[in-house]
C-alpha cells in the first residue's frame, strides 16, 4: 500500500507504509528428546531454593513475555495501537521487518526449522500457496472471522488469516487529460488504442509486486494464450517499463513530480488518497485517480499466520483476534494505505472521498499463480526485454 512523498509513500508501500520496530529475539528452539542414559548420583545437582521474597516472585511472573512478528517493510502500526495491545496483554511485541512480501516470506521459509517470530505478517494472495506448501503455520480459526467477508478467508483450514486488502490500478494524471481534452481509458484494451501511445509506465513484473499485478490482470483479462499478443500490441504502443515502483512512480508518471511523460502509471488504488494526506500545500481534491474498468485492477489481500515452533501460541492467537479487531482494522488505512477486510471498520474520510473501489478486479486463483508465475514472468521478459 505509498506515499507522495517518496520517504513516506516507500514505507507505505511499496505500500505502502510505517512503525518502530525493535532487534530480533530469536526464540528457544524446542528441546531435543532427552537419550536414556545411567545416572552418576554424583552428578546430580540439587536445585537451588529461591531466596526472592513474595514481592520479588510476584514482580518477576508479572514481567511481559515477547511476542515476535517476522514481515516485511512496509508493515505499520500507531504506536497507541501497539502499545494497547501490550497493556491489555503483558507483553512486548518485537516486529522484525525483512525486506519485500516476498523476501521475507522467503525467509522466513528458510528459517523453518528453527524460527525467528511467533507470528508471520504479509502473505498476500500472489504468494499464498507457496506459503502453504511450505508447512510453516499453525492452524487457527479466529472468531473474530465472523466480521469478515468470505472473499478473502482464502485458506480453508485457516492457517493464514486475512487483515486487509488492496487494489493495484492505473492511475492517471487528471490535470493532463482535462488539459489534452483526452478521454480517460476505461479498459486494459483502451490502452493500445494510438491516442494513448506513449503515456504509460509500468513495472517490471520480475521485480516489482505491482508489476507483477499488473501482468496477473492482463492473464485474468486475455488468459494464457492470450496475453503475450496483449503485451506485443501495448509494446507497440510505446508502453516504458521501469525495474520498480519509485521510478515509475516519481520519475516517469507526471502527477507526482510534474516532469515525468507518462500521465499514467501502474500503482495503488490508495494513491490517489496518500496525494492528499501527505501534500505538502493542503489539497481540494486528488491530482490522481484510478482507472478501475472490469480487470483493470488486481486485488492484493494480506494474511497473519502462527509460525510452527511458537512458544507463545495462546498470546499469537490474541494478536490475531486483536488484529480483526476494530481498533487495528480502524488503523490499517492510514497506517498502510490498504483497506479492512473487517466490514464493521470505519473508513477515514480521505479514503472513502478519493480512493475508488473496483466492482470487478482480475481474480486469477493463488494456485495458478503458484504454478505458472515464473512462466508467465519469463514468457513476458522474451516478448518486452527482447
């Protein structure tokens, strides 16, 4: 989910955004089985007596544990939502942030058998069956799912738990449309058509998330078979790739530093809002919008799961429920610039006023992503690359 202002769109991003996060703490690996052995009995130790007085022991069992979050950069929080959490609980939480969604899961894949956090934050539908088949959460079905809408419990058995979700659309530049007396493409198609030529960036799908958004849309709208012969007809059309979103975003689209060409560039459907809040001269109105014609946009849902090997099962599970809950959902779209997936949050004002929500966003299922992503991203290198 980023920000106008490249520091705080990157954070945002990218999302999109944000929250302090303390060093690591490696939790204890599980004890290895004891061997049977014959026991010297002048080996033994006897146990020290505790000497501490009752207000001592009391002290000591009323320290916070840890709770640990492994996810990726763009993980953000109020610091008042953390910290209620903590009071109401006992504990700490320690966020460990590491890299894109998709480096860190890899990470935390990697780590499997000897985990580095309790919990996982930032599986998003692109990389959610990868995430399953590496057998690395706990099943737990929140009952806080109640408030959820079931478009995106995508896990049935409830290792991976929704938070939120995001649409990555084309967004215009407004002022040079109404200037050009252009009308504003409504469909993947429109975009070939000659008026358009030229005035598109896009990201690279190999190394950039909304890239790979971008290029899963076109294989929801074409199929396939079919959407390399897209690909070929926007190359034609002068379609610029850039290797990631900062340099779509700030140095070819045209809205946010007005000297880019491109009046239009793969992003979020919350930039138009992110504009708004963090405009340097306060704003009427977005310089951006969001073309959100049938499979113009591709949906993004992030998911929280139990990493196998937790020694705080019962307080990961509290964090989930505290995670569907209002006051972190409420927090979400200023935080992350993504939406609740719980339907009794509020929306801010700025996000219902300038973010549009498409009706129809390409779906293609998290199994086929799976099985054809590297594919489907090698076959587009040969047709735009070449």
């Amino acid at each position: 989910m980023k920000t106008v202002i490249k520091s705080i769109f990157v954070l945002v991003v990218a999302a999109m955004v944000l929250s302090a996060c303390a060093a690591p703490a490696t939790p204890a690996a599980p004890a290895a089985p004891e061997a049977t052995a014959t026991v010297n009995p002048a080996d033994v130790i006897t146990p020290a007596v505790s000497t501490a007085t009752p207000a001592e022991a009391v002290a000591e069992a009323a320290q916070p544990q840890t709770l640990t979050i492994m996810t990726h950069d763009s993980f953000a929080a109020s610091e008042e939502v953390i910290k209620a959490f903590e009071e109401a609980n006992n504990v700490k939480l320690t966020i460990i942030k590491s890299g894109d969604a998709g480096l860190a899961l890899n990470k935390a894949i990697l780590s499997k058998d000897n985990p580095q956090a309790d919990l996982f934050f930032g599986v998003d539908n692109t990389f959610l069956s990868r995430a399953l088949k590496a057998d690395i959460f706990e099943p737990y079905q929140s009952p806080a799912l109640q408030s959820v809408d079931k478009q995106f419990d995508l896990d049935t058995n409830h290792n991976l738990t929704p938070v939120d979700y995001g649409d990555v659309c084309i967004n215009y530049d407004k002022a040079y449309f109404k200037q050009k007396g252009l009308t504003v493409p409504q469909s993947l198609e429109d975009l070939t058509k000659p008026e358009y030529k030229g005035l598109l960036a896009i990201e690279n799908p190999a190394t950039s998330s909304p890239g790979l958004a971008f290029l899963l849309a076109t294989v929801a709208q074409y199929g396939p078979d079919k959407y390399l012969e897209y690909w070929q007809r926007l190359k034609d059309n002068g379609v610029v790739v850039t290797d990631g979103w900062e340099t779509a975003y700030y140095t070819q689209f045209s809205a946010s530093s007005g000297k880019g060409p491109q009046p239009m560039v793969v992003s979020y459907g919350s930039s138009p809002a992110v504009e708004v809040v963090y405009a340097e001269t306060p704003l009427d109105d977005a310089p951006t919008a969001s073309v959100v014609g049938e499979n113009t946009c591709f949906r993004q849902v992030e998911f929280v799961g139990i990493l196998k090997g937790t020694q705080h099962r019962e307080m990961a599970e509290k964090w989930i429920d505290f995670m569907l809950g209002k006051t972190f959902q409420e927090d979400i779209p200023l935080q992350m610039f993504v939406f609740p997936v719980n339907s009794d949050a509020a929306l801010p004002e700025v996000f219902t006023k300038y973010n549009q929500i498409p009706e129809k966003p390409a779906v293609v299922s998290p199994d086929d992503i799976e099985a054809n992503r590297d594919a489907w991203i090698e076959a587009w290198r040969g047709v735009m690359l070449k």
